[in-house]
C-alpha cells in the first residue's frame, strides 16, 4: 500500500495552518512535506528537519535537474518543494501534505497529477475580511485588494478534487482527515500484482493509521 | 449541490447489510435505493416503500424504454434498479446506497459510470468461511464453491474506485461514513453556474448531513 500527496490550497486567511495542525496528531501516518530555500536558518531552524537549506547554485541546478515539484520566490529567496522527500514518503506508505498558494498547486498539478488537491474556503467575504482585520498584517488597503480578488481565487477551485468550507476549525479538520482517511481507501492504492499474495494473507482494515 | 449513488459490492458473506444497516443512522440524507421486482409483496411489504411492485409486462417496458440501471432473475421473479428514483434523489441532494453483486455493479458502471463503487472485502479467506457456515443457509459443498471462487471475484476489485476490509463492523461502517462524507465534498459535485452568487451568499460547510 503506497502513500500520496495532499495539496491544500485556498485564499489566505482561509485557515490553511489552522486545518492542517489539527488533522497532524489524529494520523500518525501523515508527514508535512519539507521545502528546500536558499534563505538562511533562523535561531532554532535545523536543516532537513525545517527546511533543506541549499545554495543558490544548489537550488539553481536541482531546478536545471527537474528535481522539485514546484518552485517560486518570496522577498529575494527561493523556496520549493523536493520531490525526492515526497516520494520517499508516499513509497514508504505515508501521506504527504503541503499547503501553497494556487499558482504553486498549479505548477504541482502539471507534474504530479494523481496527488489530491483539496480547496479551503472560507464561508463568506465579509468573515475573510474579518480574519485579514484580526491577522493585523495587512493595511486596510491591501486587504480591499485581497477581497476584491477572493473571487478570482475561488475560481480555481475547479481544478481541485475537494472543498472544504472553514467555517468551524473543528468540524473543517474533521472534514480533511476523512478525506485523507478516504483517500487512503482507494484500491488505486492496492499493488495489484500483489492481490492474491494479500487475500491469502488477509487484508489488513486499518488504512488511516 | 446534488447527491451521488454508491454502489457496495463483495462477495456474500462480506457483511455488506450490516454495514450499511450501521451507516444509515449517522447520515440523514444517505437513502437506500428501492428496487423494482415482479415478485408479489410479503404481508406487510407497502409498494414503492419496500419495493417497487410491478406485472412482468411493466418490467419488460421498462427494459424497452431504458428506464433500468441494471436488472436480474432470480428464483423466478425479476428484479432492477429504477433510474427515476435514483435520479431524483440525487437531484434532492441526497446520496443513493445499494448493495448489488459483481455482475450487478457492472451493469450500472456502464450506465452510470460517474456513482462512486465500493467493494467490500471481509478479512481473510478463512474468516469468509467462518462466516457463511455461521448464517447456516448454505451446504459445505456450496461453501466449499463459493470460497474456491472468492479470488476470482475479489479480482473485480480493480473496477471499483475504494475498498473496504470488513475486520470488524464499527470499524468498517465508519470507513464507508467516510468515504460518503468526503465524496459528499467533491468539487465536481458544486454547480459552478451558480458560484459566484454561493461565494457572496455563503458556502455551507455542513456537506454530511
């Protein structure tokens, strides 16, 4: 039984961290997806265990060597995803997940698309607005900006398998570990050339564990 | 939003009933799917609660005119699944459950090939033994047939899209509340005619019940 990648995307103030840290204790199975950045550590940050910290050259050859799954730039560094780390993971039978804007799920879309891209919404503009306002790291104006084009975003959500509305942490949290839960059920996952070996030996019942 | 149908196969002795009498009561708007038969009602059984009761003429037009998702004899009488109820229960917003066999779920999958297709597997070939010798309704000889031919059935496995190891009932009824809740969050299942007057009106974030 393999693993796979979850790609949580959605607006920001949608409550991607929120959701994602309450699903991590009940799965034991389930890892969050380490990136690689050319950024320096921080006090405290340790490498391969925060963050791959590479080089510009290191980063600029494992791009050159079609070694990530997606990359961008954030305030002068780069940051992407290894795909080497995700694929040992799911050939170890674990599930991956990793929250990204929409343009990055994009890019992992075109490389691996049998990973299960999940939308997080939240339920209305006006609680958005309120969750930017509280955040208190945006101005009034680029908060405008933001809802204005929370529409555009929510566009995308055509391209991903599942929504899931945030309008209760708990009850959203609930929702992505029975999707991930499910997800884990699809014979998709079944190593065919193995099946009668499996039936004989019995199948084992626990899939999200 | 509209519901879906799901189709729960496996091989007798899999506990396909139990796990589906366990479901019912944890999801509102999860309906069993009423079937068609030739077969005159049992004392108490209510036309179009139980079954759809109707004369061999009406199950032969109703065959003409396609209005069938699959359809089987069995000890004389003949039995099928009514598209209208299925369709307009779905189109309620409700998701449709029934337990059919193999060759059952393969007439729908090809009249119906977007309904979610569930197979349910009991544990080991021994434990199926175990159970069947217990519901007493068979002889060893047919015992003795049915498991020499359980890995050729289980073999269908391939054509379903999740499986279900039923180890022990609680365990895999809440797999299949699962699976229904987090097919009940599917993107394809939002009327994208309709999203940008559900963004500024409010998503539900309640899709299970």
């Amino acid at each position: 039984m393999h693993g796979f990648l979850i790609v949580l995307s959605g607006p920001s103030g949608a409550g991607k961290n929120s959701v994602m840290n309450a699903v991590f204790p009940t799965i034991p199975n389930l890892k969050y997806s380490i990136s690689v950045t050319t950024r320096p550590p921080r006090v405290g940050e340790v490498d391969e265990v925060n963050y791959f910290f590479r080089s510009e050259q290191e980063f600029d050859q494992m791009i050159k060597d079609d070694l990530l799954l997606e990359s961008a730039n954030f305030v002068g560094y780069r940051y992407g995803t290894p795909k080497s780390f995700v694929y040992d993971q799911i050939h170890a039978g674990n599930a991956v997940i990793m929250d990204i804007d929409i343009q990055g799920a994009a890019q992992i879309r075109k490389k691996m698309p049998e990973a299960v891209f999940v939308f997080l919404l939240p339920p209305t503009p006006e609680e958005l607005s309120k969750r930017l306002k509280l955040r208190g790291s945006d101005s009034d104006e680029v908060i405008k900006r933001r809802l204005a084009k929370s529409y555009e975003e929510i566009k995308h959500i055509v391209d991903y398998d599942y929504y899931i509305v945030n309008d209760d942490l708990g009850r959203a949290a609930d929702q992505l570990r029975q999707i991930i839960c499910s997800e884990w059920s699809r014979v998709s996952r079944i190593d065919m050339k193995e099946l009668k070996g499996v039936w004989e030996g019995g199948f084992s019942g626990e899939t999200c564990e």
